[in-house]
C-alpha cells in the first residue's frame, strides 16, 4: 500500500476502505489489518533525536548578552532551568563557542 498511498495522497487507512467500497478487497480482509501495519503509510520512520533546546537566534542572543557582560552565566542558567553543564552543552549543540570558554 504505501506507493499508492504517497501517489493517491491519502492515508493507508483511508484507501483500506476506499478498497472495502470498491469491491477491491473483502471486510474481512480490511479487518484483518492491523492498524500497527497501516501507521504512517506502511513506511518505517528513522529514529530521529529530538531537537535542540532553544532556537539557534535565541541561543546566539544569550551567547552574545555572556560575551558582552549584560548577562552572568550563573543567571542565564537561573533563567532557562539549566546547570552550567547544561548551558555549555547548549551551545555546543547549536555549534556556537561557549561566552566563557574562549
């Protein structure tokens, strides 16, 4: 199912009864299917990390606010409920050199 389903942009579930009304397949074959095998199409999904914490400007604008002194790295932490473990690790994972580490 999952060819037609991208080409006729309808959900495997939708054309399973669509089949059903068409005479293409019996109820008791669309009912036998089980919805696990239907779930996004039939195709398998990429194990994906969740995102980032924070857009990337906002975490630029912090990075600058700790460069520029108008902001303490024990304060920034305060703010966004992280250590200071956690806030380097956000810059690294926005790939923007730590304030406090150069």
């Amino acid at each position: 199912m999952p060819c037609q389903t991208h080409t006729l942009r309808v959900s495997s579930s939708a054309l399973r009864w669509r089949l059903v009304e068409l005479g293409e397949i019996s109820l008791a074959t669309a009912r036998d299917l089980p919805e696990s095998a239907l779930h996004n199409n039939g195709l398998k999904t990429a194990e994906k990390s969740p995102p980032a914490l924070f857009s990337h400007p906002f975490v630029e604008v912090i990075g600058l606010a700790l460069e520029q002194g108008r902001l303490s790295v024990n304060r920034a932490g305060a703010l966004l409920d992280l250590s200071v473990e956690d806030l380097e690790e956000l810059f690294v994972a926005h790939g923007i050199e730590c304030p406090w580490n150069h």
